[in-house]
C-alpha cells in the first residue's frame, strides 16, 4: 500500500508541475480536464514525462484514458507491467 501512495505522490508531482498547479492542488480523482483546464498539448507533455520518469511507452491512444491522477496511475501501471 505504502508503494501505491508513493507512486500517486510521484504523479502528483509530476502533473502538478505540467498543470503549473501545487501538488496539494491535484486530487486523486479530480478531472484535469475539469478542474484545471487541460488541453491536449497538456495530456501529451504529461504522458511525456510519465513515459521519461518511469521508462515506460505508453501509446498516445490512452491519453483518453489518463482523466485524473488515479485514472493515470491505472495506466502506467498497465504498461509497466507489461515492461
């Protein structure tokens, strides 16, 4: 559980910064798209970064999918796993 924390952590960070929002600002279920206006140039700039931190390649067809930090976490873990 404590792995799970640390990881949304490491997201919240990493979404944060790309929203130019505080960490504190990004819920784990809040809407990006919603709450702190993404637009697309956003979505990609965010997997970018997700794809570089966790060394994972993540195809541009789940940024969909990639609504909210939980929603993100679910896909990064899909596509590490499949390492």
């Amino acid at each position: 559980m404590t792995q799970i924390t640390a990881t949304l952590d490491e997201l919240r960070e990493i979404a944060a910064d790309v929203l130019e929002v505080e960490p504190e600002e990004v819920s784990d279920d809040g809407l990006f798209a919603e709450e702190h206006d993404t637009d697309s140039l956003r979505a990609i700039e965010l997997l970018a970064r997700v794809e570089k931190r966790y060394k994972v390649d993540i195809p541009q067809q789940e940024l969909p999918n990639m609504v909210s930090l939980r929603a993100l976490h679910d896909v990064v873990a899909k596509y590490a796993v499949r390492g």
